[in-house]
C-alpha cells in the first residue's frame, strides 16, 4: 500500500538525501514536492505528514519562502496541528528572525532570535585556541524533554536520545543562558518541549515539540540509523516510541567529555578518476601519481596503468557501513568538457545517497566555466546546486580557490562578491563550502626570504638540504602539477574571509607516505583560522589518527583513504581504537538496526 508524505523544496539545498532516507525507512512512500502557493493549495486536501527543510543562509531561506507566499499557508498549517516536521533552517525559520540576516523576518512562530556562535567562547579561551564555527559535527543531547506523566520511561520523545549523536552543520543557532532561563520558562508555560544541546560553552535549542510540530536543528537524515529512526517515527505518527536499549551505545565511563561536545570526527576519501579505459575508478598514489609504479599486468600500451582500488559507490558504502563520520568524493579528473555533462560523477552520488546516510562531499570541476556547445557561462553556483541536488551535501573547491586567492590579494583583499566562494555559501551557507588545500613544503634560510608566514624549525633532523631552519607551505593546483607564490596560510585566511566554512589541509610531502599527518602544517593553519580544520595526508594506521586528535590546537575531523582502500584498517577499528587507546569520544553504531 503506497504512502504518501509532502516536501517543501525551495530550492535550499540537498532534498535528495532526505528522499532517499524515506525511501530506505519505507519504499512504499510516494514522495511529493511543494514549490510554490499554487503546489501547496492542490495539495492541501491530502497532505498529511510535511516536511519543511532548509539548508545554508537563512536569509535566503525566508526570503523564498515569503516570495513563494508559502508563509501564511505553514503558519494557519501548524495553527490546525498538522503534522509539520523542520529540518535544519527549516526549524530555524520558526523564529522571529536571525544575525545572519537581520533585516530578513522569521515566521515568529518562537518568540526567539538566532545568533552566530561565539568564535572567543570562554572555554576554548583558557587553552589559546578559538572555537570553530560553523559548528560542523557530530554531538549529542545533554537534555531530552521529559515525556508526560503518562508517558512510561522507556519511551522517548520521536526517538530523541541523550545516547545516540547527530549531525550537525550551522553557525547560527537560537542559543540560550543556562537555567534559570525566563524566555524558555515562558515557552514551557505555552506547551513547548525542547531539546537542548552543548557546542563549548554554549547551549542551543536542538529540538522543539508543540503538538504536531517537531523541529530539529541537527540533520536527521544525515545522522545514521539514529537518525532515520526519528524521521521514522514522525512518519509513523508515533511521539513517544518505545526506545530499543539494545539499539544503543552507551560511552564507557572513562572516555573524555570533549570541550566542543562533538565526536572525534573521521572521514572516509575517495579520489575518482576515470581510468584508461574511461571507467569511472577509486585511486590513490605517491604525492598525486596515482598511475602504477612497476611493470606487470597493471600496464598497458607500455605505459602505466591508474592503479584501480574499486568502483566509487560500492567502496563509499562499505566506509558508510563501517562506520564513517563522512565520505568525501575528490573527481581528481574533474569536468573536461562541461560541467553539466559530466554525467558518471553526477550518477555517482545520486546512487551513493541511496544508501549512505552520513554527509557527503564531493570536489572537482566547481568553478564558473564556458559551455563548450552553446558558449554559455555556468556560475559555479549552478554547478554546485547540480551536485547538492544529485546528493552532495557539501562541495570541495580546489585549484579555483587558489585563483581566487590571489586575486584577493591583488585587489588589497577586496571582495568582488563574484567568486565560486562567495555566491556558493552566500546560497546555501559557508558550511556547504570546503577549501582543499594542496601545499608541499619550502624551505628559505630566512624569514625575509619571502613574503608568506615561516614556520621556525628547531629539530637539526629536519632542517632544509642546504641547512635551512626556516620553511613554509607553498599552494600548488592541478593535482599539486602548478606551484604559486602564495603560503597556504595565506590561501586559508583569504578564503575564510570569503565565505568558505571548512578547510581540507593535505599535504603533497606525506601524501601516501603512511608516515602520519603533516602537524607541523596543521598546527600552523588550525591556530589561526576560525572555521573548522580536516587533517588530510599520511594516515597509515590508527596511532595516526590518535596523535592528531591529541594536538594542542585541537583538530576538527580526521581524513583516511589509502588504509581504508588497501583493507589494513576499518573505520570501526581506527574508532575502537580512539575510544579504547585515547579514551576519545567516537560516533559507534556497529549493531544499530532501523
């Protein structure tokens, strides 16, 4: 028997995950797209359950949906106690209105106002450290709204667990003092449930009920089985299901209570490039040679073959099934042509968002480019929308952000408001937008020698080959095949200045070296810039992956490709490992059914 449940798609971001997460919790669901007044009123008469999800910049957000005039038809919606269930900016439109964009107004239906996290917050202040923001992660409830005195303990609000962690990715957030709390006092007294969340020292609604309502800030669909397991209860019409406590992981008591809350965050890489053959392939080399580097049958027409580790989809979701925080796609062919008709990429994460439930990223080719047919200039914008509607969740900018980067500089740090950067997080969020950074080490006998920031290196063993006690970490693009006289220092502030929300840090000189993260690089970087750092390069075993979350400067999420293809380590093992060896707080849901 089919079902039917109502999206409100204005064009925010990823509804493809969410679709396909209603798919995996049901397939008899018949999925239908609101877009409009029009869409919303033929609809009406049988809408039963509706979901209202947002993704990025809020004012652009509520803007489409006053223009949409969708405003008045959600409002009398929830007024009748049908079922409503938000999504991210979907929650956050039911507030009066946001700093992100203080002249745009909220539906007012939380007496609420957002504000940005606090870079400076007073708990990251005391180690020398900021907080990052956006708050990009996994983190958990440290408050679930009790049920009512009917309701039996072994039941939870539609799923809301304190034990389980979800996805999380947002700067702005309706953050709240500690209790006593008059503004929430007053909320309780009208009949709203929250949930409540910790990012530092700051809470934030996580979660709202009232009635037929539910919201969530985190994303749901984006969150594991933990997370359709809640999707699935609103579905079901059930707000206080029994909780499985066998579905559960409960921390060892030992394990740390991380400043930030968040989980130690690990990320599965694949670089896709099409082989000889024109198949779409997963790689990995030697500092960027991703081609066979002995004779045998690897090769072909005496040349090389591209060492070939598996097909995308299937490595992405074994990664997801071990356990992967995320999986991040590099298509290190990136478009020949066009980006619009690079079409096995597109297919890729279509088919991957079919069974992955954890964020997905995907780099290569997001850039304005000239259709080769018609002449036509595609904004990166349009390309980036094609990959979040496909199943990305999140887009990587490369070599672009380096030309970008530059011409920052060139203009006397200028914003032109034009750039990839800039209009891709202005419409969807910063946190949609990851800078992939591909440096290699350089060394000056001084610091006058150039321009860049230098790093002081103090250990005789690493000095240069010419003695040199000075380095620092030169940009290059195209698959590490162009250097620039720009530091990536440089190239990180310059590009958090411009909008972007996330940095990928690798590092050409431990690429494939199975020798450990580059820290010195990453220490560097992650003590100066505000938004969140990936350690990428040179994971070869778990050890790895514990010293860098243990540095001083508190990396953000750690990235393994190579040890995960090669099948040394699972993801699972790497994060049993954390938690047992480093006592580190890990995501685990080995045993977890839908």
């Amino acid at each position: 028997m089919s079902k039917i449940v109502h999206i409100i798609d204005v064009e925010s971001g990823n509804l493809q995950s969410l679709s396909n997460a209603i798919k995996r919790i049901d397939p008899n669901y018949i999925i239908k797209f609101i877009h409009n007044e029009s869409d919303f009123k033929a609809l009406d008469h049988e809408i039963t359950k509706l979901i209202f999800p947002g993704v990025g910049n809020y004012g652009h957000f509520v803007r489409q949906i006053y223009e949409r005039n969708l405003d008045k038809l959600i409002e009398k919606y929830i007024k009748d106690d049908r079922a409503l269930m938000g999504i991210c900016v979907g929650l956050q439109a039911f507030a009066k209105g946001s700093e992100e964009s203080p002249h745009e107004q909220g539906l007012g239906i939380l007496n609420l106002e957002l504000k940005k996290f606090n870079v400076n917050d007073p708990a990251y202040a005391k180690r020398g450290v900021k907080k990052a923001v956006p708050h990009i992660g996994w983190n958990g409830l440290v408050d679930v709204p009790t049920a009512d005195a009917d309701i039996h303990s072994d039941k939870s609000l539609f799923n809301l667990n304190v034990a389980n962690k979800y996805y999380f990715v947002h700067s702005y957030a309706a953050i709240i003092d500690q209790e006593p709390n008059e503004k929430l006092d007053k909320l309780r007294q009208e009949g709203w449930n929250f949930a409540i969340a910790r990012y530092g020292s700051e809470r934030f609604l996580a979660a709202i009920n009232k009635g037929n309502l539910f919201a969530t800030q985190f994303h749901p669909e984006k969150s594991g089985i933990a997370g359709l397991k809640i999707i699935k209860a609103f579905l079901d019409g059930e707000k206080y299901p029994m909780v499985n406590k066998s579905d559960v992981h409960q921390q060892p008591d030992d394990v740390e209570k991380t400043v930030s809350g968040l989980t130690r965050r690990i990320i599965a890489c694949l670089d896709v490039r099409t082989n000889d053959d024109g198949d779409l392939v997963v790689t990995k080399g030697d500092q960027y040679n991703v081609r066979e580097t002995k004779n045998g049958d690897s090769e072909s027409a005496g040349a090389p073959a591209v060492r070939n580790l598996g097909k995308p989809v299937e490595l992405a979701t074994r990664y997801y099934n071990q356990g992967a925080d995320e999986v991040t796609f590099l298509n290190i062919t990136s478009f020949r042509n066009s980006p619009l008709k690079d079409l096995p990429m597109l297919e890729v994460l279509k088919r991957a968002a079919e069974t992955i439930f954890v964020p997905l990223t995907v780099g290569g080719g997001i850039k304005d480019m000239q259709d080769p047919e018609t002449g036509e200039i595609i904004p990166a914008v349009q390309v980036a929308d094609l990959y979040f509607r496909s199943g990305a969740d999140k887009v990587s900018i490369g070599s672009d952000a380096v030309a970008i980067a530059e011409q920052y500089y060139a203009n006397n740090k200028q914003k032109s408001g034009k750039t990839s950067i800039e209009t891709i997080s202005k419409t969807f969020g910063n946190q949609a937008v990851v800078i992939s950074v591909d440096p290699k080490r350089r060394y000056v006998a001084s610091p006058k020698d150039t321009t860049m920031q230098t790093i002081h290196i103090t250990d005789p063993a690493r000095y240069g080959p010419n003695g040199e006690q000075y380095c620092y970490y030169q940009v290059t693009s195209q698959g590490g095949r162009k250097t620039h006289e720009l530091g990536a220092l440089e190239l990180c502030l310059a590009c958090e200045d411009l909008g972007a929300g996330e940095i990928l840090l690798n590092s050409i000189d431990h690429d494939g070296s199975n020798k450990g993260f580059n820290l010195e690089l990453l220490n560097q970087i992650k003590s100066q810039v505000s938004i969140p750092v990936i350690a990428s390069s040179g994971a070869g075993n778990p050890q790895h992956f514990k010293e860098v979350f243990e540095m001083e400067c508190g990396i953000d999420a750690a990235l393994g490709a190579g040890l995960f293809h090669r099948g040394e380590y699972t993801v699972n093992e790497v994060k049993h490992y954390l938690q047992d060896q480093g006592k580190m707080d890990v995501r685990l849901e080995d045993d977890v059914k839908l």
